[in-house]
C-alpha cells in the first residue's frame, strides 16, 4: 500500500524528472574566438544539427562503448559496433566516416566518426589532429556550423585533463582554418569555410573544457 507521503515523494520525482527532460541544454560562451565557439552540455545523441562528429578508438579485445557512444550505438541499430568489429573502420587517427542517419534515429542529418589511434597510448595532442581533420570535412561538405563531441571518456580513456583535450583539439582546428583563410585570400580555394563551433561537453566537464578552449584562443594571438 503506496501511503499518501510516499505517493507525494513519486510526484515530486517525477515532476523533477520531466522537468529535467524539458529544460533547455546549458550553453558556455567561449570570449575571443575569431569566430563564435561555444560549450554545449548535451549528448551527441541529441543534437540536432547538419554535422555531428564523433571520435572512436581503434578497437580493443574487450572494449565496449561507454555513456553517448553506447546510445548513438543503440539508436542507430549497432552500426557503430558493427564497423569497429569487422574491421572496416579501424580508428586510425584522423580516419573519417560518414553516416547519413535514417529518420527517427539520432537528430544530427549527418554523423561523422573520427579515429583517435590505439586507446592506451592516446594523449591529448592527439586531438591537433583531429581539429585539422574535421575542420577539413566541413569545409568539403560545405557545413557552416560543425558540432564536435571528443567522446575520449566514453571511448575507454580514462584520467584524461578534458581541458587539454579541448585546448588541443581546438589548436588544430584553428590550424585549418587559418590555412583554409591563407588559400582563399591568395584566391586559390573556393571552399565554404565553417564560420562557428559548438564543442559538446558532459556537466562536468563543460567549465574545463571552455577554459581549454579559451587558451587555445589565447595561445594563437599570442602568436601573431
């Protein structure tokens, strides 16, 4: 028998819960980027944008996808696991693959996974790479506003500084973009060059994360 403060403490519960479901993700602004940069705190699985791009490591005996992996996994029908246990994406670093999600699956039009290396010897430069790579990507697919998840976390990788996976990352990115403004400003390319980034972030680690990537910024204007 559900006694009548029971019954209240169920209600606020569940009112707590779809209050949570309902409320809008929390966005960071990241201050003096040469264009608009921004922490979302939201999962991969969710978001809805032209191109969401993914990281996997070259897979392990044993390695199972963890948090925002195993859910896009889920919700696309186990291709993610089907890729990686057949071989035919080996997770090399900056190896790429598109997918066009079918409807009613995850909301990104299209899923892009990049390949991070071996898991046990991965450290954050790593991630230069990675930026280089999806910078390169949208730019060819003509995608203005790319959203990266660096999803190391969920890939296995344990006790690694998110903010220098962040500062890396972004370091590379920036590397590309300021190739790709050298090649249109010398008219040599007429690529459509991304023009914002929104870097997804677990709550916890979103502060750190806009922190890395404020020194990458800072990092770079040092430099000129």
């Amino acid at each position: 028998m559900i006694t009548h403060s029971l019954r209240g403490c169920i209600i606020n519960l569940l009112v707590l819960f779809f209050a949570a479901l309902s409320a809008p993700a929390q966005t960071l602004a990241v201050p003096g980027a040469g264009f608009p940069i921004d922490v979302l705190v939201q999962s991969p699985a969710l978001t809805d944008t032209d191109l969401q791009a993914i990281c996997l490591f070259r897979p392990d005996p044993g390695s199972t996808l963890r948090g925002s992996l195993k859910e896009i996994d889920e919700k696309l029908g186990g291709v993610l696991s089907q890729v990686r246990q057949t071989g035919l994406f080996s997770g090399a670093l900056g190896e790429t693959l598109l997918i066009t999600p079918r409807p009613g699956t995850i909301p990104a039009r299209r899923l892009m996974i990049i390949g991070l290396g071996d898991l046990a010897g991965f450290s954050p430069d790593r991630e230069q790479e990675v930026g280089f790579v999806l910078f390169a990507e949208a730019e060819r697919l003509g995608i203005r506003h790319p959203y990266f998840a660096p999803t190391v976390l969920d890939g296995g990788k344990e006790g690694v500084d998110t903010g220098d996976v962040a500062q890396q990352f972004l370091s590379g990115l920036l590397r590309a973009k300021a190739t790709q403004d050298l090649l249109q400003h010398a008219g040599v390319s007429t690529g459509t060059t991304p023009i914002s980034l929104t870097f997804l972030a677990g709550a916890a680690h979103a502060e750190r994360s806009r922190a890395g990537l404020a020194l990458a910024i800072k990092s770079l204007h040092n430099q000129k």
